[in-house]
C-alpha cells in the first residue's frame, strides 16, 4: 500500500495581556491559525484546508498558546471531519 503523511501546521502570534481602559487583566489571548494537509509518499498535496480565526485564551501567556493549541488541533480534526468525502476521493484515486 502506499504511504500517506497528515502535517498540522500551527501558527500563533505573541501572548498579549487584556488591558481595558488602561487596567491591566490576568487574561491573555493569542491569536492562531493552522492548515492540515494530506501528502502522499512522493511529496504530492492530495488534499489541504486553512483553519483561521482562532483565539487562544488563558489566565497566562503559556496558558493561552496553550489554548489556542487545543483549539487548533479541534478545529483540524473538525475540518477533515467536514471534507471526509473529498479526502476519501484523494486516497481512492489511483
């Protein structure tokens, strides 16, 4: 059989601190967006979608890439979940 690879890619931005009005808040967010892509044996994309827009939260900088982590990877699974039929179109096609 041949051989398949999933790559998940992350992409975050520096952990900022919520200030409202210039008080300072125990709140971080980061912003992140990632892309899941299926690559066959010889190097070629067989199917790939971007997943952006998503907001890391927590009550630490670690805590919020944390967070967005989490919500990439869910946001990944929930992606090839919807495209279920186009990626078993990719891995059928001769």
């Amino acid at each position: 059989g041949a051989a398949w690879f999933v790559f998940l890619r992350i992409e975050a931005s520096e952990p900022r601190q919520m200030v409202v009005s210039g008080k300072v808040y125990n709140i971080w967010t980061v912003d992140a967006k990632a892309s899941v892509r299926l690559v066959r044996e010889d190097g070629t994309a067989a199917w790939s979608k971007p997943v952006d827009g998503i907001r890391g939260q927590g009550g630490t900088a670690e805590l919020s890439l944390e967070n967005a982590f989490l919500l990439a990877r869910e946001a990944a699974a929930a992606a090839m979940d919807s495209d279920r039929a186009a990626i078993l179109a990719a891995v059928t096609a001769p």
